[in-house]
C-alpha cells in the first residue's frame, strides 16, 4: 500500500493491490472498514455537491486538477485540491476526500498498463454527471462493454 493522502478526520486515501493491478484506489474513513470507492459513489456525491454549489464551479475544479495530473503524484496538486476545498465551507472535507480520489483515480488510469484512453475516462464521467446531468448509475455504467475506440469517439465529439 501506498498511502497518498491523510485527512483532517484521520481518513486515509492510498493505493494498494487490486483484481487487475496495484492501481486500486482505497478509502479508510474513521472507525470503519477500508473500501474501494465506486464510481456510482463518487458520481452521486458529485450530483449532490453541485445541486449546493453549482456544477460549473465544481467541474472548473475539477478541471483544474485534470490538467495537473500525470501518472505521479504530486504533492502541489493534493496541496490545491485541500485549498480549493475550503471554498465549499460545511462540505469542504467532502470535497477535499471527493476531488483527491478523483485525482487517485485519474493517476491510476495514467499507469494502466496498455491503457488507451487514461485519464480521459474519468473525465467522461464526470463531464455526463456534471455538464450533461446524465444519472450517476448511467454515467458509471456508461463505458461498460464498449471497446476504447467508441469511447474514444465520445471523447473527441466533447474536445478532450
């Protein structure tokens, strides 16, 4: 396990060994069991904090922190990501936990072997949750079963 980032509530974000890869993403909040976040998770908490702030400033975050990742973690974008959570006031741990896991995710699919579409993957979903409204089940669920060149496809018609 590599931890990436504790939070303020002692929770504690790292990767660790998955079915496919070392890549897995693992969330260990206070008092309960670690887990691996789903995308239909993350993708209904991000409905939920737009519906309170907005989805045009939650996807120019997340934005922000897209155009930052690489395939290492960098401390100065988990730096931003803390500062920049501290704007959405009662939700700022949620974000901070939701927006570093994004992060999480998009390293891990920088480093999947063989990957084609990386980090655009998760941008795909973010952007049918928060720009298109698609449901959270539907976006999570979306590139299930398509090969990497339709998904490519539904990328490219969205410029990224």
């Amino acid at each position: 396990m590599a931890i990436i980032r504790t939070f303020r509530d002692g929770s504690v974000l790292e990767f660790g060994a998955g079915r496919f890869d070392a890549w897995c993403v693992y969330l260990t909040r206070p008092n309960r069991a670690k887990y691996a976040p789903k995308d239909v998770d993350y993708f209904a908490q991000l409905r939920s904090l737009a519906v309170r702030h907005g989805a045009p400033i939650l996807y120019a975050d997340f934005l922000a922190i897209y155009y930052r990742t690489t395939p290492q973690i960098s401390p100065h974008v988990l730096e931003m990501i803390y500062h920049m959570s501290w704007a959405y006031a009662d939700d700022s741990l949620a974000v901070d936990i939701l927006l570093s896991i994004l992060y999480a995710g998009m390293i891990a699919e920088e480093n999947k072997h063989r990957a084609k579409l990386r980090k655009r993957v998760k941008r795909l979903g973010v952007h049918q949750v928060l720009v298109e409204h698609l449901a959270p089940e539907e976006a999570a669920t979306f590139s299930k079963g398509k090969s990497w060149e339709v998904i490519d496809f539904e990328c490219t018609v969205r410029n990224f």
